[in-house]
C-alpha cells in the first residue's frame, strides 16, 4: 500500500471523527437549551408566586392563586397507573410471543405490534371516548371522566411498546441457559420465571421506562379522557388534570411572559424533572439489584 | 452389568434428512460410556434423544426404542419433565444461570419442591464438593456465578445437576471450551462420579475418550459404526473406518 493511499485514508478516518463529535455536540446542545430555556422562563414564576405555594398549594385558580400539586399528582398517578395495567399484561404478551405462541402467530402479531406503535394518540382518546367512557359511567354512576379512564387509555398506548422491547430482551437471552434449565426436570413456565425474567431483566427495566415516558409525556390522548378539571382527584373517576392537559389548554390564551405563562413553563420544566427523577430512580433500583448478584 | 438404557433401531429424522440410522445399544450402569466421531455424525443428536432434548427442536422424528430402566422413554405415560430429573445434562459451554453460586446449585431442588433452607443448605455444599468445587467458592457463595472462571463455571453446572440427583448425566462436549488444567479437574471428576451415577459423554478428544470411559461408540453419518469396551476399540477395532478414525486418517 502505498503512503499516498494511506494518508487518505486517516484523512476520511479523521473527517469521519469529527462528524461523529459535531453530531454528538449538536444533540447535547439541543437537549441542554431546551431545558435552560424551559427552566429560564418557568423559574420566572416565582417573581410573582411563592415556590412552597406553588409546590404544595392544592388550588390552580390564576391569575391569583398557583397551586401546581394536583397536576403533578395527576401525571405521576395515570403513569403509574398505566404501568400498573399495562405492564404485566405487556409482559404477559411478550412472553407469549417469544415463547409460547407458534412461529406463524408471531409472524403475524409482530408486525401487528409494530403497527399498533403507528396509531395517533387522539385515535385512542376518541375511541376511550366512545367505548370506555359510556362503561365506566355506567359502573360508577358519574360523567367518567378522570384518573382511571385516562390510566386505561395510557396502559393501551404503551402495550406495543412493553410487548416489543420486551420480547426482544427475552429473545435474546442465550438458548443454552433455557435449555440447562430444561434439562434438570423444570418446566416451561419455571423456566420463564425463574431464568428468562430475570435474566433479560435489565431489557425489561428499559421496556418500562421508555413506557414511562411515553405515558407521562402523552396529552392528547390524556385530555380527551381525563375531564380538565384543574383540581386535585378526589377519587380515580372524578375529573383532574394533568401537567401536559393543563399546559396544552392554557398555553395558547395566556400571554408571553405573563405569570400565568410563566407558571406553564414552570410546569414543562417540572414535567422533565418527574420524568427524568423517575427513570433515574428505576435505573437505581435496578443497578442495586444487579450489583448485589455480583 | 446391568444395563441403564437399552436403544433398539433407533432411527431420528430432521425435516426430511435422516440424522440417525438403526442404532441400537446398550448403556451399563455406573459406567461412563463414551460417543467420539467427526463434526455433525449424530453423536451429540443421538445424546440428546436419552432425555428427549430433541423434543424442543422442530422437526425432529424419532421411531424405534429407548428403554431406560425396561420403560420406554417415548412411552404415551411419560413425563419428559420427571425423565429428565432423572436423566440431566451438561453442557457443551459452561450455562450457569445469571444468578449467585448458590442460587445456581439450589435452582433444581427449588423447582423440585424444596423449601427448607437447611435442607437447601446441605444439598448445595453436597453438590459442590461432589463436583470439586467447593474449596473454590465457599467463600463467595452468594455472588454472581458468572464470576468464575470457565472452567469452574463447567463444575458448577455439573454441581447444579447432582444436586437434583439424577440417575444418568449426559455430557456434551463438556470440555471442549476448557483449558487443559481444568479438562483435566472435570476427567478426575467423572472418574469419581461413575460410583453414583451412568454417564454418557459425547466427546471430540479421542484421548479423552480413551482416559475416562469404559466402553466407546464410533459415530460416523449416522451411523453407529463400532461399539465395545474402550480398549478393545482403540486396539484392536474391527472396522476400517474406526481405525481410520483412531488412527487420525480422517475427522
């Protein structure tokens, strides 16, 4: 090989370095303006409100009072509660896929699933609006709306997500550790849950969080169901909100710089702060559980 | 002696290939019966017919007969989940469970019922110092079994099958991706080990062969060329092709 051919050769290795870095640098950047922006803005609220006020105060009636609470609780119950609902019966499908259903029903619910990933969220409202609604009415006697239907609708909304991320983590746990246990005498449903889970668990841990944020971050969909009442739930079926319904509703009437717009802000930046605690504290938990096996 | 499993014109079919033709055999108690051959003969296939391994593959057809203990393996009463309780096996690359050392050993019992942590206690040091390992990770019992070394991985793994007391172990290859030292550990371990149990060992080390076992099946497309005594097949084999094979003309 000749030296000409090689200097070129570093030469496309460098450019393709710094490619590499300028890309790197540009999607850090954009991550870290839109929190600094996001945060700038919101954290001008607190020139007109008390930060305790606005953190524990259970009334949202502006322009005066800014109590944020039951948004927060709002985002942070109907995430929970998707997870709640949707993450075991995600799992469930999931284990069935990789495991139990013959190959020609996962040739076709693969693809499905994908599909399913496809659906907009104001398809999901419409149809939590004109099938769940009227049931959930009629079982408890009220308009509906609230914490529980908005949970059901989110739980949908992540399955495809749980179902294909897990699948994939229990696909690619080693056939030879489900064949050592098959061959002391277990069972196809001991093998799963006592090799398979836990060893695809860290896959299974990310399934849930990017379901998490999926869920959190859901407002269309959430809007729809959940009544638009800025106050604290009283109950899983009485009308609340959540921080994205409240922002989506007031962002377009309040003007720029206003409290009140400020107080969005505020908002937004609090939504990334529970996303982000949220997923932090799962990877916590997990890490702990990984690194006592060691 | 007496015989652990009786074979009779076992035939076994992959889609439409025939992987196995008529072999028939005998495998003695507490004896170490080793299956040498080239790549892809049917040896490691024909192992895993004795705890029906096969029946997780797609595919696969099997006609003829597998006797363990005078009762058909194949039988339409048998559970292959209490068949291979009795009949476990060891793999070709060390498979322990991403799990703690004792979780490991302790896994067959619990699926098999046991509860008792004294009980689970005295199984997993039986089952460790029975597979020579003991000495080595008494210490770290409870950290992750994918911390040791491949071969005291391959130990543990035999350690994980004693401990849900098998009757037969089956072993493929076990060796194959050890260093010499711990190959050599593993080979004083099944010296040991045929007091208590019937080993079946499908090996690619001729060597191997001749240092552990009692008798040794020559494996060839399929077919069960010779079968006798260890020595005897290595002195004094009867067929061509066995002594081709012996002798290094080929495989």
């Amino acid at each position: 090989m000749n030296n000409r051919h090689l200097n070129s050769q570093l030469a496309y290795d460098k450019l393709f370095r710094y490619i590499f870095i300028v890309s790197a640098v540009i999607v850090g950047v954009i991550i870290f303006s839109i929190i600094l922006f996001v945060s700038k803005q919101g954290l001008q609220t607190f020139q007109d409100v008390s930060f305790w006020d606005f953190h524990t105060g259970t009334v949202w009636n502006p322009p005066g009072q800014y109590g944020a609470l039951p948004f927060v609780f709002g985002s942070v119950a109907v995430t929970l509660l998707a997870i709640a609902l949707g993450g075991p019966l995600g799992l469930a499908g999931a284990i069935f896929m990789a495991k139990v259903a013959p190959p020609w029903i996962r040739e076709i619910m693969r693809p499905a699933t994908d599909l399913f990933v496809g659906i907009p969220s104001v398809v999901y409202g419409w149809v939590g609006l004109t099938v769940f609604l009227p049931i959930i009415s009629k079982y408890t006697g009220g308009p509906g709306f609230g914490l529980f239907l908005a949970g059901v609708i989110l739980a949908i909304m992540i399955l495809p997500t749980v179902i294909s991320i897990s699948e994939d983590a229990l696909r690619s746990v080693p056939k030879t550790l489900e064949a050592g246990s098959y061959a002391l005498g277990a069972t196809r449903w001991q093998t799963i849950y006592r090799v398979l889970i836990p060893a695809s668990l860290p896959g299974l841990v990310t399934a849930v969080i990017l379901a998490m944020a999926r869920a959190i971050g859901e407002t269309m969909a959430v809007a729809m169901v959940i009544g638009n009442s800025p106050q604290l739930a009283s109950s899983l079926f009485a009308p609340t909100a959540t921080l994205t319904t409240e922002i989506i509703l007031n962002m377009g009437q309040t003007p720029f710089g206003s409290p009140w717009n400020n107080a969005l802000f505020y908002m937004a930046f609090m939504l990334l702060m529970v996303s982000l605690s949220m997923i932090l504290l799962i990877r916590f938990v997990v890490n702990r559980r990984l690194a006592n096996d060691r | 002696m007496e015989n652990k499993f009786v074979v009779h014109d076992l035939n076994l079919y992959y889609k439409d290939v025939q992987a196995l033709r008529n072999i028939s055999m005998d495998i003695k108690k507490q004896q170490i019966t080793a299956l040498i051959g080239p790549s892809g003969c049917g040896k490691t296939t024909f192992l895993r017919v004795l705890n029906r391994m096969n029946d997780l593959i797609e595919g696969v057809r099997i006609d003829g007969k597998v006797l363990l203990d005078d009762q058909d393996i194949f039988g339409p009463d048998v559970d292959v989940v209490y068949l291979r309780k009795r009949v476990g096996m060891v793999f070709q690359r060390p498979n322990p469970f991403p799990m703690s050392v004792y979780d490991n050993v302790a896994y067959g019992p619990r699926i098999h019922g046991q509860r008792n942590k004294n009980k689970l206690d005295e199984i997993v040091e039986k089952s460790l110092r029975s597979a020579a390992l003991w000495d080595e990770v008494s210490n770290r019992l409870f950290k992750s079994a994918l911390g040791l070394s491949g071969g005291q991985q391959q130990r543990l793994c035999i350690a994980r099958l004693l401990a849900v007391e098998p009757e037969v172990v089956l072993m493929d290859e076990p060796t194959s991706a050890l260093d010499p030292l711990s190959t050599l550990k593993i080979e004083e371990l099944l010296r040991d080990l045929k007091n208590h149990y019937t080993i079946v060992i499908v090996t690619h080390n001729m060597q191997q062969a001749a240092r552990v076992s009692d008798s040794t099946a020559f494996f060839l497309n399929g077919d069960m060329v010779e079968f006798g005594p260890t020595e005897t097949l290595f002195t004094r084999p009867t067929d061509q092709r066995t002594e081709d094979y012996i002798t290094g003309r080929f495989g």
